[in-house]
C-alpha cells in the first residue's frame, strides 16, 4: 500500500473567478488517476465548485486579504479534497435542505449543499482556524 | 465560458459555452432579461457546448422560468448530455422544465 500523496495544493483569493480555474485543475489531477468519467465530469467539478463558493462567498464572505487553500490527497481507494477558509464556525448539518421536495423544488437557491452531499462519497465539515470542507472520492 | 444569443424564428436561442457557474451566471439572466424586456417570450437554452452547472446556475434557470412565466413567456432547455441530465434528475429539475434530445425539437415544441 502506498503512502497518501498530495496531488494538488493551492490557495486562491475570495472571488469566484478563481474557481473554474481550480476545479479545471483538479479534474485534470481526477482523469490522469483514471477515476470512472462520470467522477471527473460531473461529481468532482460539480461539488467542488459548491465547496469554493461557499468558502469564498459565506465562510470568508469575498473579505479582502482572506485566502481559501485546496489541497487533495491520494491514497490507494480514494481522493480527499480539503477546502479550507478562514471565516467563522457554521453549522452544515442545520442549513442542508432538501431542494427536491415539492415545497423547495421551485426555490432559487438551497441545492449546494444537496449536491455536494449526493455527489461526494463521503463529506465532512472540520473546524480548524476556519471551516475545512473535506470530499472524499473513491477511485473505484 | 460564454453565452451566445441568435434567434429562431420568433425563439431566442441561447448557446451556453463552456460551465454555467456562480462566476458567470449573472450574466447569463442579464442576457435572458434583457431579451425579455424587449417583448420576446419564447426562449431556448441549448447545453450543448456546456461543461458542468452548479447550483448557483440551475437556481439562475429556475428564476428565468418564473419570470418568463410571469410574464406569458416559455423556456425550454435542450441538449443536455449525461450528466447534466443526472444532474437534473438529482435536483428533479427535470420535472420544472421541458427539455428535449435535439434543439430541433425543442424549437418545434413552441
């Protein structure tokens, strides 16, 4: 079994035009690790744009001089992405809904949540010195 | 990523190039809104030149709808590969919107 290795490590500035960027470099990294198409196409540029946006946008709310560092580790079953800003404590748990329900279905706003948690294999949210948002992938 | 708007007919056509994302969505209901301003009430967006969408821009599609609605218009979506189609499956978008395989038939079903 290999060691976990970091395939990509960047900090970007808290505007929304730095993510398509990241999000292109990180599919890049998800199509030379061979992930199945539908991962690298869909599931990783669609849940990790959600994961930037909320970083940029809520956790450090676009504050000047405020950065959001993207690292991912591979190990040999999965890719782990880390999305890390420097705002205050949130509760992800508290503001998922579900956007699908008859009530919410014709509401603008409420699926990023939704799809990073359908998308992902598994995600989680760690307090440390900011929010950390970590998504995990698995290479099968 | 950029939008291209030609008309049909009496349909605005609506090319999203490349992601429709919180970067750029913006722009995108600027276009559709402004059209709309115009007097245009059928309009077609075609994915088929389009990479992924976040939710930023499927909330964007669902506000243009209510506001063409509102307004006596009608939105239609076409071309949309494998996974936006999920992607709309997911978020049961695809029950909001009319969409279809082809732009030819989506043009034909104003």
């Amino acid at each position: 079994m290999a060691l976990p290795r970091v395939a990509l490590d960047v900090e970007i500035p808290s505007d929304v035009k730095y993510i398509e960027e990241v999000v292109e470099l990180a599919t890049r990294q998800c199509r030379e690790l061979h992930l199945p198409s539908h991962k690298c196409s869909l599931n990783l540029p669609v849940a990790l744009s959600e994961a930037l946006s909320n970083a940029i946008l809520r956790g450090n709310a676009q504050g000047n001089g405020k950065y959001v560092r993207v690292t991912a580790t591979v190990s040999d079953d999965a890719v782990v992405f880390d999305v890390a800003d420097q705002g205050p404590d949130f509760d992800m748990i508290a503001e998922r809904i579900d956007p699908t329900t008859p009530e919410n279905v014709m509401r603008e706003q409420g699926r990023g949540l939704f799809l990073m948690y359908r998308l992902m294999d598994h995600v989680e949210h760690i307090r440390d010195h900011g929010n950390v948002v970590r998504l995990t992938l698995r290479r099968e | 990523m950029s939008f291209s708007i030609s008309k049909q007919d009496d349909v605005v056509v609506v090319d999203v190039e490349g992601q429709l994302i919180v970067g750029n969505r913006q722009e995108l209901k600027q276009k559709v809104l402004d059209e709309l301003e115009r007097g245009e009430k059928k309009f077609l967006i075609d994915f088929s030149q389009t990479g992924y969408i976040d939710s930023s821009g499927l909330g964007v599609l669902v506000s243009l709808s209510k506001k063409i609605r509102e307004q006596g218009g009608e939105l239609r979506l076409a071309n949309l590969n494998d996974d936006l189609q999920t992607l709309f499956e997911l978020t049961k978008l695809d029950t909001l919107f009319q969409i279809s395989d082809t732009r030819e038939r989506a043009l034909e079903s104003f």
